[in-house]
C-alpha cells in the first residue's frame, strides 16, 4: 500500500505556513521565520515550503528568500521552493534548493490576475522549468491552483483539470498537487477529482486545502479515503492568496494530525508541537491561533483548575 509502513498507514504531511501562511502579511524577519521553522522541525515535520522566488514587489513578505534559503540550511528535512517561472527556478536552484513547486492555475482568468499571463504560458513555462531542474539533478512538482474552483469563472471542469495533469506528468513532474485555493471544494468532489486525474497520471498526486467554509479536515479525510498519503496544511490555519479573493484560512494542520491520530493513521508529527509552532507564528503576524485544536487543546488532554 502507497504510503504504509508496516502494516500501518503513513500519509505525508506538508507545512506551507512559511509561504502560504504568511505571504498575505506584513512582512517578517527571518529570524523570526527560523524560529517557526525550528518549532516546526521539533514538531515531527519533515516536509516544508519554505518560500516563493516570485517578485519582492507583488509579494514582499517573502523578500527575504535567498537569506531564509541560507539560514536553514543543512536540516534533514525537505525544502520546497515555490516558482513560477524560469527565473524564480533559476533564483531557487542558486539558493541550494533540489526541489521546486511550479505553480499552474487551472483557471484562466485566475492565471491572469496572479502571474500576469494565461495557462498555456504558464504550461510553457513549466517545460522550461522541468527542463533546467533535469540538467540540474532538481526535481519539479507542479500544483495545479483553483482545481476545485475560481473566485473568477466559477466552478472548474475536472476534465480540464486532468487534461493539465496529464500534460504536466509529460514535461517530467514528479508529482501533482491539486488545490482548493479557494476553498469551495465539498468531500464528493474531492475524492472525484482525485479519481479523475489518477485515471490520466501516474505520479503521486496530493492535495493542499484551504479550510475557508469549514471543510478543511472533512475534505482531507476524504482525500485520505481516495488513497492519497500528502497533504499541505498550515500551523494555526494561517494563510491566503492575495491574488484570489476568497482564499484565507490553510487547513490547520494540528486540526488534521489530531483526528488522523485517533484514526490510527500515522503522520509522525506532533499535536502539541504543532500547536507551539502555531502560537509561535500567530504572534509574528499579531493574529489569534483560529484551529480548533489551538483553542481548545487535544481530546482529553488534562485540564488543570485555575486557582481561586
């Protein structure tokens, strides 16, 4: 079984907060973004984005890439850098980082309002980038963004959305991320696209959620159900596009490890390390922890009277 390790089932967690989670914010010092990464390494995580090469200008809160690239170096954790074209790869790549997250709107229209060009430039550019991370021994991921829908045209045919999978598998990507980034997506329809792009890809396909109408963890337990064994979330359900209107509120990770947990599902990641490292990154930005977990603590935890 994909994703098993003796018998048990393993399914791969991703943090995004250091890209995803903060990119919608005023701007943090690096060292406070290690602070969070070290708090997200002592949790149990292992696979990080830890940032977007993309222009300071239309993002600024992630100026600091190259410098973040450096200060965590040498960890034995996986470090993803998003691009979203040949230069972005090129910066990423001098950084030390083997391996990019290409980033391709599924939607047209949302294609144009994020990186200024259509989906098919962006398919050409992907080529371009899978090319150079070859030569370079890098590998590609792509994530295929408003998979579910778009805060501009609507509702998303999945055949379109398996088409772009399946052109994506042919430019030599080594796996596939479906997003909600606006997150519309319902259980149903999770677990139907997973279906539907599985039939045209052989690469491993995971899914990175946004809990925007409350369905975060419903949606990842029935891409769970699917098969799928990675999932991106972010600590303290930090995190938004601020080039898709609607798209604020990652999955929270502590909310997902604490019901995979129960479930017998293992991920190798800690509840109360994550709820740490949410309070760590909620204070950078002067926000509240908004996961369940967060607030109101794991199942059965023990509660200690306040004194009188």
């Amino acid at each position: 079984m994909p994703g098993a390790v003796a018998g048990v089932r393993f399914v791969t967690l991703r943090d995004v907060t250091l890209r995803d989670g903060l990119q919608d914010e005023e701007a943090v010092d690096t060292a406070t973004k290690v602070r969070i990464f070290d708090a997200l390494v002592a949790a149990g995580v292992r696979d990080l984005e830890l940032t977007s090469f993309v222009r300071p200008d239309r993002v600024p809160a992630l100026a600091d890439a190259e410098a973040l690239c450096a200060a965590t170096a040498g960890r034995e954790v996986t470090r993803w850098g998003l691009v979203l074209n040949r230069r972005g790869a090129q910066r990423a790549l001098a950084a030390g980082l083997g391996h990019l997250q290409f980033v391709v709107s599924v939607s047209d229209t949302h294609s144009r309002h994020n990186t200024g060009r259509s989906t098919g430039d962006a398919m050409a550019a992907l080529a371009e980038v899978c090319a150079d991370a070859a030569a370079e021994g890098a590998v590609v991921e792509v994530t295929l963004a408003t998979a579910f829908g778009c805060p501009y045209e609507q509702a998303v045919d999945p055949a379109r959305v398996a088409e772009l999978a399946r052109r994506c598998e042919s430019f030599g990507v080594t796996s596939i991320g479906l997003a909600d980034t606006i997150g519309v997506a319902v259980p149903v329809e999770v677990t139907g696209l997973i279906d539907v792009v599985r039939d045209v890809v052989t690469v491993p396909v995971g899914v990175h959620l946004h809990d925007t109408r409350g369905l975060g963890v419903a949606n990842a337990l029935a891409a769970v159900e699917a098969g799928i064994d990675r999932i991106d979330g972010s600590v303290g359900a930090l995190g938004g596009c601020p080039f898709a209107p609607g798209a604020s509120g990652n999955l929270a990770l502590e909310d997902l490890v604490h019901v995979l947990d129960a479930t017998g599902i293992r991920t190798g990641v800690s509840v109360t390390g994550l709820i740490d490292a949410a309070r760590i990154a909620c204070d950078a930005v002067g926000r509240k922890v908004e996961s369940h977990v967060g607030v109101a603590g794991p199942r059965f935890a023990e509660h200690r009277v306040p004194p009188r």
